[in-house]
C-alpha cells in the first residue's frame, strides 16, 4: 500500500490501483446483474481471469468486497432472476466477457442507464429506505408536506416519514432522516413526532428533527417543544435549544445554537460545528448518488470519523464539501467511479 500523505495525486501506482479498484467494482456489479446462475457463473469464470492476469488485481478485488459490504451488505439482495423494486430501466443484453477483455468489463456490457440504476439501488449507504413509508424522497431531494390541519413539513433528502392524524392527536413517524416542522398551533391535540427512542410534542412550533444510525438530534427554531428519551429523562426545549441523543450508549447531549439555524438545509445549507467527520458524511451520503467511503490504514476509517469539524457546507455539491472537510484534516478524496468517492485520512494508506 501506499501513503496518501507521501504520494502525490498523479503518482502512476496510484493510479493503477485506482483503476483496478474500479474495474473490480465493475466485475461486481456486472456479477450481481446476472439474470441467471448459470450467467453469473460465466461472468465469475471471467472475473477469475481478470485477477489472474495481475497480482495488483487481487488486492484491489478484496478491497471492492470490503467497499461493496460498506454500501449497507447490499450483495445477498439481488439474486439471479430476481426483480429490483423502484426502478424503471430499458431491456438491457449482456454479453459475457471473455478472458481476455481489459477494462471496464461492465460498462462496456451494459448500458448507462441501466448501470446507475443498479447502482442506485445497490451502491447505496446509510442503509435502506423504508419503501413502505407514506412520505419518503431519493438522494439529492427534497418534499413540501401540507397537513390537513395547516401543519408544513419539509422533509430532506434520503428520508421518510408517516403522518397519522386522528380527532384527538396529530402524529407523525419519522422512519429515517431529516425533517423540518411548522406546526400549527391546536392546544386540544398536541403534534406528536416519533423518533427512534425520541417522542418530541408540541402545540405549534417550529422544530427539526434528525434521525440517522449514530443519533437523533432536535433542535428548536420557535416555540417550545417537550422531548422524552424512551426510558429516560424528559426535556424542555426553547428557541436555539438543541439535544442529541446517540443510538448506541443512549447519551444525552444538549447545546445552544441560534434559532435561525434549525433548517438551514432547505437553502441547500449544512450548518456543523465541532461535529464529528462520520456523522457529517452520514448527511452528505442522503446528497450523493453513490457510495462514500471513509478509509484509513487498516480500511476501517476510525483514525478520520471521529474529528470534529466546523463550518458551512454546501449539500447541492457534496464532494467540494468533502474535500474541503479532508483538507482541515490534511487527507484528501479520491473518484473511483462516478458513483463511489473514497475519503482519506492524511495518515491513511490505500
């Protein structure tokens, strides 16, 4: 492996490794699109092949293999002959690769439009949408959602939500993601968001609210707002009150920040300060069509997630925002293919 902090960008043996990462990306997506078993079975012999003709392809498919688990254990989802929900794609031929063949063994195969809708739907991270959920929007997309009773919601990209509305209580679910509450006001039924281990209630108020796999965040733009921790304490919250609740100690985190902030992502702005890298990369990952990668030297990228980092970043453009995060840390990010970015700790090797 070589060392990001040493190597320059252009250096030809990162280069190599580069491409032969993504073209045993390729071979993965190009196995996972077989219509049969005895297809795949073809395609496999192929690949077999391939790694065979160079040493440094090796490392690079045991590299694509940890990546490919990263985008949520996708891989044992699509099997031969099975469909794939949610996606509209033209009738797409494939045809095998021969030994022989050098690069770009699935693009060559199979048409664009076909490629990114597999990878839509396979090279996703931040785990899998509810598609059962009432609301629920795609990477890089936002929702408008009038309540009958004159409530708004603006729910952010990659989310979903329930809404259930009854003579006595206003009641949403927030299944995954982000979203912003204008609540209007009702004093006879209070609007009640579930969240994870996190009920929040109000009578009219303007709140947002944050569910991802490491925490649960509520921050108050107006009003005030009731939070009760499943088996735990319960919360007043006023204007620029913030409480972050993490999912795996249950650790009660509460801070200032202005009111005015809450929601800033409906203008395409990402407000952080001093939080950490991962929880940062969790809310660009719902902006980025592909697969974020975090990697350090032992593949695992702990050394980079856990910095902290502060600033306005800018959700419409999710790689400048994180090549600007990298560069506070002296790393740097890296395109695989259109769809997967690798992001590097200045200390990191690949």
């Amino acid at each position: 492996m070589t060392d990001t902090a040493k190597t320059p960008p252009d250096d030809p043996a990162r280069r190599q490794a580069d491409e032969a990462l993504r073209q045993a990306i390729d071979w993965l997506m190009a196995e996972q699109a077989a219509a049969t078993a005895s297809e795949r079975a073809q395609i496999q012999a192929a690949r077999v092949q391939w790694l065979a003709d160079d040493p440094l392809r090796g490392k690079a498919w045991r590299k694509a293999e940890r990546v490919w688990r990263l985008s949520g254990e996708a891989l044992p989802l699509i099997q031969p002959g099975g469909s794939v929900p949610m996606v509209e794609t033209p009738p797409v031929v494939v045809a095998f690769p021969s030994p022989s063949v050098g690069k770009n063994p699935w693009r060559r195969r199979v048409g664009g439009l076909a490629a990114a809708a597999c990878l839509a739907l396979v090279v996703i991270s931040g785990g899998w949408m509810p598609w059962g959920a009432e609301y629920r929007t795609g990477t890089g997309t936002m929702q408008q959602i009038a309540l009958a009773d004159g409530s708004q919601i603006t729910l952010a990209a990659g989310s979903a939500l329930d809404t259930a509305l009854s003579a006595d209580r206003r009641g949403v679910i927030l299944r995954e993601g982000q979203a912003f509450f204008q609540v209007a006001p009702d004093r006879q039924r209070p609007f009640v968001v579930s969240a994870g281990a996190m009920t929040i209630t109000v009578t009219g108020t303007a709140f947002d609210v944050q569910r991802e796999e490491t925490e649960t965040v509520v921050a108050v733009a107006s009003g005030a707002v009731e939070v009760r921790i499943e088996g735990g304490e319960t919360l007043s919250l006023k204007p620029g009150d913030r409480v972050r609740l993490t999912a795996t100690d249950r650790a009660v985190q509460r801070d200032r920040v202005t009111p005015q902030e809450p929601g800033l992502w409906r203008d395409g702005r990402l407000v952080v300060s001093n939080q950490p890298v991962v929880q940062v990369i969790e809310t660009l990952r719902h902006h980025f069509h592909g697969l974020i990668v975090l990697e350090d030297a032992d593949g695992t990228g702990q050394a980079l997630a856990g910095r902290v980092v502060t600033g306005v970043f800018d959700l419409r453009d999710p790689r400048t925002a994180l090549e600007t995060i990298a560069r506070l840390h002296g790393g740097s990010v890296r395109q695989i293919t259109p769809y997967v970015l690798v992001v590097s700790a200045a200390d990191g090797k690949n």
